[in-house]
C-alpha cells in the first residue's frame, strides 16, 4: 500500500492521540446523537435567516468515503448541486474502497495545498482524517464532518440521529409481528459509530419485548459478506421472521440469501440508506422497507451549513437531517419528514 509523504507520520500521531494521551488525559468523546447543541436541518431558516451569499470564486472540498457506494454518490451529488445553485463549485475525491482509510487520507492531504475554504468530509473510520482536519485547521480552513464516522471533536456535524435508524426498523417488526419471534442483524464495520448506534437502537428497542435477537454479525457494509453471513443464518434459524441491516447494500446481499432459500416474501428485511436499488427492490416485493436517510438533501443541507458557518452565522454543533422508514405502504409518497 501506498501512502503519500508524511502520511506514516500522520498515522502514528493518530495512534498516540487516541492510545496514549487518554492516559493522562480524560476527554468526553463527540457524540452527536446525544449532543444538546442541536437543531432539526429544516428549522435553520427560521432560526437563523437565509443563506448567506457565496463568496465570489468560493470553492469547497468534498472528501467522500467511496463512490461506488450509491448512497455517497447522491451525497455528492446534493453537494454539488446545491453548490452550483450558490454559484460555487464543490470538488469531490473518494477513497478507492470502503476500507480505503489511507487512501481517504492522501485525498485530502493532497487538496488542503489547493486553497479551499472548507471542507466537507465523511471519515472511513473516526480516526483516519484527523492528521489532514488538523492540517486545515491550523490553515483555518473550516471543516464539517457530514454523516457516518464522526470525528472525535468535530466543530460541526450534519447528518441523521443513527440510533432513531435503529429504533424505526424495531417498531416496525414490533407493530408487524405483535407475537414476536427471532430476528438477526447485519451490522456494518465493526467499530464504526453509525453501525454501533444503528444496531444499539435496534436491541434497546426490542428489549423487553417477545423478540429474541438470535444472531448480530458484521457484514462490513459488504453486500457480499452479508449474503453468506444471511445463509448461515437461515440455516441456524429456519424460524427467523427476519433482519435488520445497517445499510442497503448488505440488506440486498440478505435478498440475495432469501432468495436462494425460498424465502422471498416470506422474510422481512430491513435496510438503511433509500438507494435507487433499495427502492426498485421493495417495489418487487423483495426488500421489506429501508431507514431512508435522504442523502442528496444531506448534502445540500451541509453546502447550506458551511456558508451559514462563512457568513459568520453561530450554529449548533450538530445538524440532524432527515429519515423515514419507507415500504410499499408509502413508497410513492416519501417526501423528507420534519421532526
């Protein structure tokens, strides 16, 4: 693997920060699903005014953890057309892979030397991006932490409570199967603090229910990984009522698993994310339902975040966008819901 100058450097500082100096230091870690400092994406304009005017030759980088993940490129897609609607470009690089962290790294060490004036990142993991945002930093150059790894002590955050993702998808099973039953999930990356918060707000949910969770297995956001771990399941538990997965991609690896069982329709399986894939599933009677997480207007509400921050407006620490849980019943009717 190739990493760029300084980026074993920057890698061990990350290691001494987070190993050693809690040693002899006791900092609280940035949960953002349990911060006071928060505020609903849409009651921003009430709250604060329009947005300000984009700077003339404004431009603003995008460090995305991976392309080839439908659910990153709507992301992106909402960054780069809220920017164009300001007059503002917003230049997008991704890792090569989910698990691509020095890669990610490299991105942004590379795009800190182009003069921008904020940054829109989305970490792999919670750790890998500090080296490059400690960088910018010291630059003040503004960035904003958008959705899934959360750094450590992000100034600023937007995306979805994760654990509510978590509690949507319990209810559901709890209102559908009132006499319980067993169920599995697919959690994402081990480690990564929207698998842990989406699982945690699954089980907390169906404690001291009639539910029994018989089995919650990494599936590393891997459609493949969690296709085999849904056979061995399905093997295990031929009783299962179903899954709840931590994004699309592995709940369509489950469709996959259910499919090769017999067990199309007879299954509920849940995923995370709203992908256009997701959406053409559930339209086939396949895929029971996903937590959408409206990715393109997260990354409209980010560009709105980082101008607002600009324009020297004090928001928040967090910014929750939006979710719902969407199936047949209202798949034609999925506009973003308030909170």
């Amino acid at each position: 693997m190739f990493l760029r100058k300084n980026s074993f450097f920057a890698l061990a500082t990350v290691i001494f920060a987070f190993v050693v100096a809690p040693i002899g230091m006791a900092q609280a870690r940035f949960d953002p699903d349990n911060e006071k400092s928060a505020i609903n994406w849409d009651q921003l304009t009430a709250k604060f005014g329009a947005v300000p005017k984009a700077p003339a030759g404004l431009k603003l980088g995008s460090i995305m953890k991976f392309l080839g993940n439908p659910y990153w490129t709507l992301l992106a897609k909402g960054m780069t057309e809220q920017g164009a609607k300001y007059g503002l470009k917003v230049d997008v690089q991704a890792a090569q892979s989910e698990s691509d962290q020095a890669g990610q790294l490299a991105n942004m060490e590379t795009m800190i030397e182009k003069g921008y004036k904020a940054f829109l990142v989305s970490p792999q993991s919670d750790t890998n991006l500090l080296p490059a945002v400690q960088t910018a930093r010291n630059k003040k150059v503004l960035v904003v932490n958008v959705d899934d790894a959360v750094l450590p002590d992000a100034e600023h955050f937007v995306g979805p409570m994760q654990y509510e993702n978590g509690v949507r998808a319990a209810k559901y099973f709890i209102a559908k199967y009132p006499a319980g039953g067993k169920v599995a999930v697919i959690e994402g990356q081990a480690g990564a603090y929207a698998a842990k918060q989406r699982t945690k707000g699954f089980a907390d949910t169906m404690a001291g229910t009639k539910f029994k969770i018989v089995a919650s297995v990494p599936g590393d956001w891997d459609r493949q990984k969690s296709m085999d771990a849904a056979t061995t399941i399905l093997q295990q538990y031929p009783d299962l009522l179903g899954f709840y997965c931590n994004n699309d991609g592995m709940a369509l690896g489950v469709v996959e698993a259910a499919r090769s069982a017999n067990k199309i329709g007879k299954l509920t399986i849940i995923g995370t994310d709203g992908v256009g894939e997701a959406y053409d599933s559930i339209r086939a009677g396949e895929l029971t339902g996903t937590v959408d997480s409206f990715p393109e207007l997260t990354g409209q509400t980010a560009v709105d975040v980082v101008l607002r921050l600009l324009g020297g407006q004090k928001l928040p620490r967090v910014i929750y966008s939006p979710q719902n849980l969407i199936t047949l019943k209202n798949i034609d009717n999925v506009l973003a819901p308030g909170f």
